[in-house]
C-alpha cells in the first residue's frame, strides 16, 4: 500500500515541478490535487480491506 502511494505522489510531485517550472500553476494546483485524491483512496482502500478480512 504505501509503495504504490509513494509512488503516485513522487511521480505526481515531479510532473507538477515541470508545470510550475513553465509557469502553469493553475494546472500543477489541480494535478497535485489529483494525486493526493489517488492516494488517499489507496490509503482508504487498503484500510477497508483490513477491516474485512479481520471481521
């Protein structure tokens, strides 16, 4: 679980760098929103399926 969102973070940050580099901070802003929703559902996914399987 937290390899694939350190994944998606690292990779959205490094994306994000290249739009703020050129100046596109609107978009950065909304990409890096992006991917902390994508991490964040991973998080929440992974605790649902502990909450499962301990049930």
């Amino acid at each position: 679980m937290y390899e694939k969102m350190y994944c998606i973070l690292f990779n959205a940050i490094t994306d994000r760098l290249r739009e703020t580099r050129n100046m596109n901070f609107g978009r950065a802003a909304f990409l890096l929103e992006e991917a902390q929703r994508q991490a964040e559902a991973v998080y929440l996914e992974s605790a649902e399926e502990k909450t499962a399987s301990s049930s």
